[in-house]
C-alpha cells in the first residue's frame, strides 16, 4: 500500500481505538481528587516553558523549509488521523527517542531524536510520529506533562523525584504504559500496515544504523509469541510484572505481540471497513470516468 491510496481517516474518533487497559487506567487516574486541576493549573504553564526553552533553545523545528521530507511525513501523518499539525522538534541526542506535550487549548509539540531518525526508515519514522500524534489525538497531555516533567527533568532537578509519591509514581507509570499500547494503535492506522510498526519495535530492543538491516522481523514476532507464552505461568507472570513496573513503556515484544493481535482483529477491520469501502467507491467512479 503506497502513501497516495492509505486511507484519511476522516472522523476519527480517539475512543474508537483506545486499548481498554488505557481505558481503565486513565478513568483511575480521573478519580483522583485534584491532580487533573493540579496538573492543569499549576504545573501546566510551568512545564510549557520547561519544554518551550529546550526546545527553541537546542533544537531544530522542522517545516516546509527545514527538513522538508520529515515535515511531510508529519503532514500526511496528521491527515490521516484527522489531527491538526502540531509543532515538531528535530533534537540531537544519542537515544532513540520521542515525546510529545500538550496541554489542552495549548500549542502541541512533539520531539524526536536524531538517532531515532539515523535507526529508522522514512515510513518507520513516521510511524513514530504518528505513535506521538495518538497522544494528542487521545488527549493524553493532562497525565502526560506529569509523566514527562518527572522522565524528563529528574536528571536536572535531583529532588523531583521527591515531590510525588510512591503510590502516585506508580500509578502513572502503570497508566503511561497502557497509554502506549493506544498510541501504537494510532501508529498503524496511520501506516496501515502492522510490520512496518513491529518493525520498529525490533529496532528500540536491539537495533543500530549498522544492525538495522540485519534484522529479521518474522524472528521478532516468533520471540514476542515466546514472551507472551512466559507469562501463562504463576511465576512467569509474576517476574515479567516485576520487570515492568518501573518502566514508562511496555517491553517491545509484548508491544509488538499487541499490534499483531489487534490488526488481525474484527475490531480493527471494523474500524476501517467504512474507509475502505468509500476509497474503492471512489476509484471505481474514476474508471468508470475514465
């Protein structure tokens, strides 16, 4: 499928593909009394400035007339997740990485690094945008801004870690790794092709711009089954919860295991059966024209 005949998901709607533990998780952080105002209000403006300054200070922005085959990625991403371009930072920085911030009502923004786009092919990076724009799409920014305030500035304000709890640490980790897993569904609705999104998650456990080629993606998924397989054990289950708790994002295989799961489902094909049937409407008109 080229990039001309993907599909524009006009319409689209965020809780259309929401994974349910996202689902669960962001109503058990609605709950809580207060950190939505907090957040909102207090450590919003804040954190904006935060990210501004890095940002303008230590980064490219990327646009028509600076590097303008990644804006274009970025355009055609945003088409068709029906979204509105945000701002997009190219930031030079030896880990492969993205992020994204918004606060409703605010100026979005995502950041990518230079060494993710060095991994990458054109398409893969795109599918890293269009994982960052499924934030947006989401309205994540809320809970996010807290997420990457605490990943992002712990290194240059030591004490930040102190300012939330334990139990509040946790429970926003656990809601950002479920977060993930809807936000790589946006990733493949807006690719439209599960491998190329897969892909790029053999490439985050163990790729370099020297290994990238090398890399065998059907042997990927054999081991994402095998990882999904450990867990149907007391002990396994138990050993891989201990290994992720900590971590903002779920481990690569099982976020690969997810995507092969869901694009196969009746739910995906639901979700793009009106699209797809309105594109071959379409083309069948132009024949007929023809």
């Amino acid at each position: 499928m080229t990039a001309a005949n993907k599909y524009a998901l006009v319409g689209l709607r965020a809780d259309s593909f929401q994974h349910p533990l996202d689902r669960n998780a962001t109503r058990a952080l609605r709950e809580l009394p207060g950190l939505d105002f907090a957040i909102r209000n207090i450590l919003g403006s804040v954190a904006e400035q935060f990210f501004y300054v890095t940002n303008i200070a230590a980064s490219v922005r990327v646009s028509e007339r600076q590097l303008p085959d990644i804006h274009k990625l970025l355009v055609e991403a945003c088409r068709r997740l029906d979204l509105d371009l945000p701002q997009l930072y190219v930031q030079q920085h030896p880990v492969p990485n993205a992020y994204t911030f918004a606060m409703r009502g605010k100026q979005p923004f995502v950041v990518i690094h230079t060494s993710l786009l060095e991994l990458l092919t054109p398409e893969e990076v795109q599918a890293v945008i269009a994982h960052e724009l499924g934030h947006l799409k989401c309205e994540h920014g809320v809970y996010l801004t807290l997420v990457n305030l605490f990943v992002q500035a712990a290194n240059l304000i030591p004490a930040w870690g102190e300012l939330l709890s334990q139990p509040l640490k946790s429970q926003l980790l656990e809601w950002m790794r479920c977060a993930e897993f809807t936000c790589d569904r946006a990733a493949l609705l807006a690719i439209q092709e599960p491998r190329v999104v897969m892909s790029v998650l053999m490439k985050l456990a163990g790729g370099s711009p020297t290994l990238a080629q090398r890399l065998n993606l059907d042997a990927f998924i054999e081991q994402a089954r095998a990882y999904e397989a450990f867990g149907s054990t007391e002990l396994g289950d138990a050993l891989k919860i201990a290994h992720t708790q900590q971590l903002t994002h779920p481990v690569p295989v099982l976020r690969a295991r997810e995507i092969e799961r869901w694009a196969r489902s009746r739910e995906y094909d639901a979700l793009l059966a009106p699209y797809r049937a309105n594109y071959n409407n379409e083309a069948a008109g132009k024949w007929r024209n023809w």
